[in-house]
C-alpha cells in the first residue's frame, strides 16, 4: 500500500510504502513535515481506534493523501450534512455550537414557583406507581355501545361518550419526566366589522397586543370568502394574534394574574367550564381592563 505524504507547502509529495499490518498514526515533526509511527497491530487492545488515531485518508485514483484537518477544531460546520459526515455538529447546549444561546441568567417568579411548589404538587398528586415487568390493566371503552335493547341497534356505530360530541386526548401516564406545565399562551383580538374598518385600527390593535406582550403581532386574515359582509379569502384581515413561549409567557401570566385580575371591578374570575378537558383553558378580558396593563395605563391622559 502506497501512500503520498507532503513534508512542507513548497516541497513534493514522498511516496512511501507501509506494511498493512501495522497501524500508523500521524505525528507532526515541525516545519509542516509529517512523520509516521506505527505498532503491529496484534499488540493492540481488541478496541476501536480513535478519531485522533486514524489519519483522514481521501481517495484518489488509487492513492492515498494524509491530510491535517484545523478547519473544524475551533468552529464545527455551518451546515449538517447528515449523520454519516465525520464532523458532526456539537449539541445545541454546548458553547462551542453555533446554535447556542447563553441563559437564562435569573428565571420568573412564577417559573421559580412552578419549579419549586407546582410541580412537586403536581406530580404527587397524578403519579400512579407501576413496579417494573408488570403488565397495563385493560383500558376502559371510549365509545359508547348499544344495549341491544331494540332491533335497530344492530350494527349501529357506537356512540361518541357522554357531553361532548368528540373523544378527549390519549393521556400517557404522569411521571418526572411529563409533569403538567405550561407550552405556549396565544393572545388575540378579533376586529369587529373588520370589512369597514381602516388599516390604521389593525396597526392600533397590534401594537397594544406588542406593548403587552412583549412579542411582535401577527395579522390572521379570512379563511373563507363571505360575500353578505364583504369578507375576501386571504385579504380581509379578521384579527392579530401573538403566540408567547418561555419567559416572555411566564412574565405575561404574571402580569394578568397579579396586576390586571385584581384591578377589574366585581371581577368573579375566570369560569371553571372555559377549558376543553385537553389541558387547553380560554378566558377574555374587556376592553376597559386592557388599560390596567403598565404598558397601555402609561399612555392614557391623566
């Protein structure tokens, strides 16, 4: 086996010719010369080798060319290139990824209070023990059958179950690792009439929704065409919408339940029948409590 080794940037390549019983490894000797130093390989370890003990070898026309790869050794690749690539990206947690994002340096309050008392609560509260190797009990029935108490009950479908007309979400069981939290909290606000309104009440209605949530709008325009209102398919635009994730949703809770809640007169609180059974939960809020926000009561004449 014949392989070509460059001493130096002005000099020509060496062809020397090793033993393919004897594993080499790539040393640097200085000046950009490359030494080869090997071991027979029955006195190695019944192990694979590393990375950093098999030179980088690309084929050409039958030869092989010893490379020193530093590309990669500060700064992995800007683009994947699938999982067969030699230099794979390191994990996004990692300092030295390009998708690495420092923080968070300080948390919620309310993230700390979930973190340290909601989730504790919760999981002792739904955590149903199974000892390992035993087996799930049968799971009951989700569709309602007939009793047969009449001839037409004869292959009838079965019926949807009782006070609802769809079936709620499978639900895995709740461990650690699956402990009710909160994903996402969509804000929206529908325009009234919006076949007669202006553009100018849509980019009102978006910057009170990006003064107090702290994310930029999104403008959400007809699905359907209604000719009676005046209504065209992807150009009336119906509402803004503002979807909050992570910190800028804990700071949002917070700020409706501590500071806006409390400021609405006769307010009886949010109806314990607004959410859908799925671990989805709805609630509005009028127009006048909208200004107890910090953000819009700093804008209103005194």
């Amino acid at each position: 086996m014949s392989f070509l080794t460059p001493r130096s940037s002005n000099q020509d390549p060496v062809k020397i010719s090793l033993n393919p019983g004897i594993l080499y490894n790539e040393a640097e000797t200085g000046g950009g010369s490359y030494r080869l130093t090997g071991k027979p390989i029955s006195t190695l370890r019944p192990c694979l080798p590393s990375s950093s003990q098999i030179p980088s070898i690309s084929t050409q026309a039958s030869t092989f060319i010893l490379t020193k790869h530093y590309r990669y050794s500060l700064r992995p690749p800007r683009y994947y290139r699938g999982p067969l690539h030699p230099y794979q990206p390191p994990p996004p947690s990692a300092p030295n990824s390009r998708e690495f994002i420092p923080g968070p340096f300080s948390l919620p309050r309310l993230q700390q209070t979930y973190i340290s008392t909601l989730a504790p609560d919760l999981l002792s509260l739904m955590y149903t023990h199974h000892p390992p190797g035993t087996l799930p009990g049968p799971s009951g029935q989700r569709l309602r059958g007939w009793d047969n108490s009449s001839p037409y009950h004869k292959n009838r479908p079965l019926r949807p179950p009782r006070g609802r007309p769809t079936l709620p979400l499978m639900r895995r069981p709740i461990t650690f690792r699956n402990i009710p939290r909160l994903e996402k909290i969509v804000v929206h606000h529908v325009i009234r009439d919006p076949s007669k309104r202006d553009s100018s009440y849509l980019h009102v209605a978006g910057m009170v929704l990006q003064a107090i949530t702290n994310v930029r709008a999104e403008v959400a325009r007809a699905k359907h065409d209604i000719s009676n209102f005046g209504i065209r398919k992807d150009q009336t635009a119906m509402a803004v919408k503002a979807e909050l994730r992570g910190e800028n949703m804990y700071c949002f809770l917070s700020k409706v339940v501590d500071v806006v809640m409390p400021r609405i007169k006769e307010y009886k609180g949010v109806s314990g029948g607004s959410g859908d059974g799925s671990g989805n939960l709805a609630f509005g809020l009028q127009s006048s409590a909208v200004g107890a926000f910090p953000e819009v009561e700093v804008n209103y004449d005194s």
